[in-house]
C-alpha cells in the first residue's frame, strides 16, 4: 500500500518466470506490465491445436438446454427472400449455440389455423383453381402465386366470400370438422414444398409444432382464463374492437392488442402467449409426438399429434427459449415477455426475442426476376404477390455459378460441376443473410453475393480452394516442422486468425451474432490470401522443416474455415470456378529434358524447343496451350512476392504521367518484389537505368531472382541503404523518383536532392491518411502539380448476348501521388507551370 505503480509492475514481472507461451515479462515505467510470446511457441500450439479435432468449438453453455424456434412461414405459399433470413439466421444461432456445448433444441411453428389458410381454401372450394398446377411448378410457389393472391382479390371485394372465410375458420379452429381436415392436408402438402427450400440451405429442425394442435389441447383455454381473472385482459363493448377480448397498450398511444375476435375464433398473439409458456416448460406437456411424415436428411424430425398419435416421447421445453421473428413483431414479443414474467415469474434473458430487419432486392436483381420497380429496390409482400420465391434466388445462383464453372473447365462434366454450383449457390445467400447486424436491412444483390472481390461467401470459398490445391501440390511425408520458419509478418498474422477462433466464437454465442462469426470468417480469409501472395509454401526455402510447418499452418486454416463456415452452414468446395480458368498462365524457362506438369496435363519442354511463337502444345491428357512470348505484364505478375506489388494497372498510368522513356535515369525507394525495378527497366532500356534502394535483404534477393528471371539485371543496381538519414545522396539528375515506404514523406528531402529540375515524383500510398500527410509535406517541400490517383480495372466478359462485368476485378491495391519539383519563390522560365 502507498508503493508506486513501477514498484508493484516491477514485482508482478518477477513473480511471472517466462515459459511456456511465454517468451518474457518486462515491467514498464508506466506501472503496466507487458507479456510477450514465444513466437516459435505459439505457432507450435495454435497450428497443432487448430488439427485437432473439437478446435472449432467453446464451453459456453456448459450443457445448458436451449430451445431456439425460427422459420413460422404460414403454409399458403412459398418462403420467399424476406424469409429466408429468419430461417438462415435462426439456423445458424442454433449452430453456434450448438458449437458452444448447449443442448439446442430447434421448433418450426406451422400456422395451420389462420385466416390464411381459410383463404386459400376458398380459392380451391369456391372460385374454381385446380387442386395441382398444370406445369413442374412446386406446390407452396403455386398455392402462394396463383391461388391464393387470386383469392384474396376476390375476397376482399366480396362481403359473401369474407363472410364464409370466417366461417372457415371457424370450424378450422373447432377441429373434427371436413373443414379441419381439408386444411390440414392442404397445408401439410404445402410445409412438405417449403421444407424442401429450408433443406436446401441446410436449415434442419427437431419438431414441427402445429397451431391447431395448441389450439384444440386445451392450453389456450387455461392460459385465456388465467388472463380475464387477473385483469390482464378485457371485454370490449364499443369502438371498433367491440365484443373482442384485448390487452390494453402499455402506454398512451399504444394500440390495444385484439386476442379474440368477437366471432370466437382467436388472433396469433393468442396462440403464441400458450405456445411460449409451452417452450419454456411452464405448463403440462400435452402432445404426443409422430415423425414427420417426409424424413429430413441427416436428422430426425418429429411434429406434434393429439389424440391416439402419442408414438414417440418428446422434450422440446427449456428453461431459455430464443425466439427470431422480424422486428415489426417486437411489440407483440414484449407484451408476450411481460404476461410470462407476471403470471410465471419468468425473469429477463428467459424468454428473447432476437429481432431482425427486412430483405429488399436490388433493383438489378429485380428486374433480372422479372420484377418492374422502376429502378428502386422491392420489399416482399405474399399479400400483394410481390416477392421472388427463395427457389428462384437460389437456382438464379446455381445457374449463374454453374455458367462460369462450366465455361472454364471444358473438360469436367455437369454431374462434377452441379454440386460445386449449388453450394456456391447456398453459401451466397447464407452469407449475405449474416453478415450484417440483425438490425440492419439487407438489399440483397445477385451479382455482388457471387463476386471474388469484398465481403462474401465466394471470396471464403476462393481462399478455401486456394489452400486445398496448395496442400494438393504438397503431398505429404515432409518430415518434423520447424515452427520457428513461421516468424515472417504474413505466417504470424496467418497464425493469430487462427488462433482468435475461440474468442469469436464465444462473442457470437453470447451476443447471439452470426455477423461476429462472419467477419471472423472474413478476417481469416484475408490474411489467408495475404499469405498466399507473399509466401512460397513449397519452394523448400528454409529447409524441409519451414517447408513442413507452413504446409501445416495451411491445413490448420483449412480446418479452421472449414469448421468456422460449417457453423454458419456455408459449404466449403474444394473447387471453385474462380480457380481453374480459361486465362491459367504458366511462366518457364524451357530446357532440354523438362517438363511442366499442370491440371491439364504434362507437357514436355522439348516440344516447345524449335516453335514458334503462338505455336499450339498438346498435353499427355490431349488437351493443349499455346506457346507465348511472355511480356514485362507476364513477369510482373508471375514474380515471387516478397511484399504488396504495384500493379500494370498503376505502373501504367505511373508511366505515362512521369512521361518515362528511353534513356531515363530512374530512382526507386523501397523496392518490395521489383515489380516497379522491372517495369521502370523495360521502358528506360540499354540507355537509362534504375538505382533502387531497400533496407531490407530478403525483399532485396527476392528482387534480385525476379529481376534476373525477367531478363533486367543488366539494366537495374539495387543497393541496401536507408536513404531516410542520408547526408549524401547517391544519384543526382534523376528523371523520375519512385517512392514505395510506409513513411515516404521521410525521404522527400533526399528524392528532391536527387531529382533533375521540374522532374516527376511518383509515391504509392496504401491508406488515405498517408496520403494527405503526404501531399502536404511535399508543398513543404517545394513540390508542385501534385496529383492524387486510385485506379481501378475492371475486366468485361465479351459473349455475344452476354457480356457483363467479369467477376474479378482488380480493385484498390493503392493510392498514387504525383508531384514535380519546383522551386518556390524564384524566377525561372518554363514552358509549363502546375499550381
């Protein structure tokens, strides 16, 4: 007591002896103390531990039972996109509920007794629709489209129809009547179509629990009574609710709440209130339980029965119960919440309910179904017979995806190619479903949820297939891994993702966020592909045992998408579209006796000896390519990479507004890869040259290899210096400064001293905020017609009738600055002057 905070720092260091994970404890004059890893250590565990089977899961739940219901689509017609998040995010709260050791119960509330299907009855019963569509149209699209959106305009101008619809319903409710038996055997044809789509996107469920059968057991009747001798609820006499049995609102302003109707027969609100208590295991369990009918794959599924059908035991209760309806519903949750509370003591987090926003579609993906909204985005209405079914979504998907797959592997067949489209199909719209907070709108885009680029579930799958052709062209049998070979920035980040599982993972289960488990996804995604552009996995560099351990921490990020997307239930294929393509390149040096071995095939170098240019090569699985001469673009990008290239796209431009030619004395600060040294030599040739400059010595061998395997060592110096403290510099009259640093306003100084009179300066800015520190530290530095640039290529696909954007596009990779040196403040003639 009384010490200061060094002091105590000071002691905790000591007590905390390095091991382990641990590589040592410093105290710092703050009072903090700082751990640091044991790099080699924590590799070592996080890739062994990510293998081992149970690494995508957590102890939250501690075996705690909860029971989450989702879907509830009323059976008169087919889920559209709307619902398809209900079911997607409901799935996948139960996933990672299930993936965080809680005993996950899963309902389906089936609608079977509303005006609805009353409704829909009329449409067969009374204004003459046949009992099956004529075409292969499936049954809840037909029922939905045709029948029951005729109906209702027929209904709603005809009192006599109105009239016989509540009677309907009526005798529905009543049960054993013909009435009750036809809409059972109606709806139960239409929930048999639905669950094909929830199927389909992997949506499974452990009872089915059905309206009518809450209506005719008894609870309604108990809970109703309980209700009118507390006060809760009240009989109105006049007004437009007159004769209907309400729940006052809980505030001035708040509209009564109608639970019976004054022709007897109930509001939804009055079977949930029952159907809630029943979840929570608050009254008598007065079903029995039969299977479904149709078997769902991979997973048991009951549905509840009265009377004679007590065939199977059931416990479908729990004590916490998450229910996810959309958010217009919130009012009517919290009245149902508060009624449990009063009556059964049932306290906050018991009973939740996890709301969610609306789905639009784009305008372009309504137009493309067939939908006219003017340009504007649509919102679903069953009602009005606006909406696009979820099937249509997901076979647009299915087709667009199979369209690419096949175009770019002529030689496999649709039976190989369909599965990998539909789950590329699936896994777009899970995602998209997800990724963002619950109580945000999603404006679902067909071509966006497919595209390589951004935050979808093809940019996972892109990665995933990545990784499992370079574990492919692995093989096996590489001996101990050597996880200190695992220190570079790339594989450490690579090893952090995989190692922050755990902990989204038990974000998501607490805050009941699939979103916090996609972005996890995501992050892990990119610093997957980062990895994958800069580190060779199998060029042996480092010895067998670096080859090993970053073949390992390969697998462990297979493992960790893997599991970490089957909680979400995005389908991880081993092949994507994305990978095999038309455009596949392959850069050699040809020799005598070589051979290159591809996917599609072997080819001998000896057949390329002696032909020309352009000559067509046939593979020993008789497909064939083309022999090419490569350019500076096919040097740049097939080099290895050491760090970030700067792309043709930017060198391009960067080219052209330097005004770089023959000749040219050409400086380069930060030479990376040597992409930027390639390309500046190219262009400047036998008469110019390029002097680039790096701190350090492996990006520079890096280089070297690059530079000598394009054929410029003679044309290009590169030197390891820091040119940041330079009192001399080592070029002067230089026609063109190229600057590639974190921190390039730190060399501006030297750049100017370097550069001839009104020669260009040209620096590569990854970020916006080093952008604008830098354009005002060149004014500083007398630097004039400074110029800000981004520059975006986006390839088109040209087909007859078909062409479109291609699906990737090379977006942001950096910021180009443009400045000239000048001289302030002095008189000076000039042909041309930049402000």
């Amino acid at each position: 007591e009384g010490r200061p905070p060094p002091a105590i720092a000071s002691d905790i260091a000591r007590a905390c002896p390095a091991g382990g994970l641990i590589a040592r404890v410093e105290a710092h004059a703050s009072g903090h103390v700082n751990f640091f890893a044991d790099a080699t250590a924590l590799a070592r565990k996080t890739v062994e531990s990510a293998l081992l089977e149970g690494y995508c899961s957590a102890d939250v739940g501690h075996g705690q039972r909860v029971t989450v219901e989702h879907t509830s689509v009323n059976p008169n017609k087919a889920l559209h996109i709307g619902h398809m998040r209900n079911v997607i995010v409901g799935d996948a709260v139960a996933r990672i509920l299930e993936a965080t050791n809680h005993e996950v119960c899963t309902l389906n509330y089936v609608d079977d007794s509303g005006l609805q299907v009353a409704n829909l009855m009329i449409g067969f019963s009374d204004l003459g629709f046949a009992e099956s569509p004529d075409s292969g149209q499936k049954f809840d699209a037909y029922c939905g489209d045709t029948v029951y959106v005729g109906a209702m305009g027929r209904i709603d101008a005809d009192e006599g129809l109105r009239r016989k619809a509540a009677e309907t319903l009526a005798r529905i409710e009543q049960g054993g009547t013909d009435e009750a038996r036809q809409a059972e055997a109606l709806t139960r044809r239409v929930l048999d179509a639905q669950l094909e789509t929830c199927w389909r996107v992997g949506a499974r469920y452990d009872c089915l629990n059905f309206e009518s059968h809450i209506l005719r057991s008894g609870m309604w009747g108990e809970i109703f009574s309980l209700l009118k001798e507390s006060g809760a609820v009240r009989l109105e006499t006049a007004g437009k609710n007159a004769g209907c049995w309400t729940v006052p609102g809980a505030e001035d302003g708040d509209d009564d709440k109608v639970l019976v109707r004054s022709d007897g027969t109930a509001t939804y609100m009055a079977k949930d209130i029952p159907y809630a208590a029943w979840k929570l295991g608050l009254v008598d369990d007065p079903f029995g339980y039969v299977p479904h009918a149709t078997a769902q794959p991979g997973r048991e599924l009951r549905c509840t029965a009265l009377g004679g059908g007590r065939g199977l035991e059931g416990r479908f209760s729990s004590p916490r119960v998450i229910t996810v309806i959309d958010s217009r519903q919130s009012r009517l949750q919290s009245i149902i919440a508060s009624l449990l509370d009063r009556f059964f003591g049932v306290g906050e987090g018991r009973y939740v309910h996890l709301a969610y926003e609306s789905v639009t579609l784009s305008a372009e993906t309504a137009s493309g179904l067939g939908l006219q909204t003017g340009g504007k985005p649509v919102q679903m209405s069953g009602r009005r017979g606006l909406y696009v079914s979820a099937d249509s979504v997901l076979d647009s998907l299915a087709a667009r995806a199979m369209e690419e797959t096949s175009r770019r592997n002529a030689g496999a067949t649709g039976a190989e190619l369909r599965p990998i489209a539909e789950q590329i199909a699936v896994g777009a719209l899970r995602y998209e479903m997800v990724r963002q907070d619950l109580d945000r709108a999603v404006t679902f885009d067909l071509a966006r949820s497919l595209s390589l680029e951004g935050d979808t579930a093809a940019y996972l799958q892109y990665a995933h297939a990545r990784a499992v052709r370079v574990l492919e062209r692995a093989g096996a049998g590489h001996g101990e891994a050597d996880y200190g070979a695992l220190g570079g920035q790339h594989e450490r980040a690579l090893v952090m993702a995989i190692g922050s599982l755990g902990a989204a993972l038990r974000g998501a289960a607490s805050s009941l966020s699939p979103k916090t488990l996609a972005r996890y996804a995501h992050g892990l995604a990119v610093e997957f592909n980062s990895f994958y552009e800069h580190v060779r996995v199998t060029d042996g560099e480092g010895g067998a045992g670096a080859t090993a351990a970053r073949v390992a921490l390969v697998r462990a990020f297979c493992a960790t998408l893997e599991g970490t997307a089957g909680i979400l239930g995005i389908p991880m294929p081993g092949r994507m579209f994305f990978y095999y393509n038309g455009t596949k390149k392959w850069l050699v040096r040809v020799t005598d006796g070589g051979q290159l071995h591809t996917h599609l095939g072997v080819i001998e170098h000896r057949e390329a000896i002696g032909k020309r240019y352009g000559s067509r090569l046939v593979t020993n699985k008789d497909r064939y390519v083309y022999l090419l001469r490569p350019t500076t673009h096919d040097h740049i990008m097939k080099l290895q990479h050491g760090t970030q290239i700067v792309y043709p796209k930017d060198l391009g431009y960067i080219a052209a507004r330097a005004g770089l030619a023959a000749g040219q004395t050409v400086v380069e600060i930060g030479t990376g890869s040597g992409a930027l040294t390639i390309f500046a030599a190219s262009i400047v040739g036998p008469g110019g040259h390029v002097h680039s400059f790096d701190v350090d010595e492996g990006f520079m061998k890096i280089a070297e290899k690059n530079i000598a395997r394009a054929g410029m060592t003679d044309l290009a110096t590169l030197t390891k210096a820091d040119l940041k403290e330079a009192k001399r510099v080592p070029v002067t009259g230089a026609d063109l400064v190229i600057i590639d640093l974190g921190d390039p306003w730190t060399v501006l100084p030297q750049a100017r001293r370097m550069l001839r009179d009104s020669g260009a300066l040209f620096a590569v800015c990854p970020t916006v905020n080093q952008l604008e520190r830098l354009v005002a530290e060149l004014v500083q530095n007398e630097f004039t017609d400074i110029e800000c640039s981004e520059h975006i290529l986006r390839p088109i696909a040209a087909r007859e009738g078909k062409t479109r954007h291609a699906f990737q596009p090379i977006g942001h990779t950096a910021y180009l600055c443009h400045a000239r040196k000048a001289h302030f403040g002095r008189a000076r003639a000039v042909a041309w002057c930049g402000g």
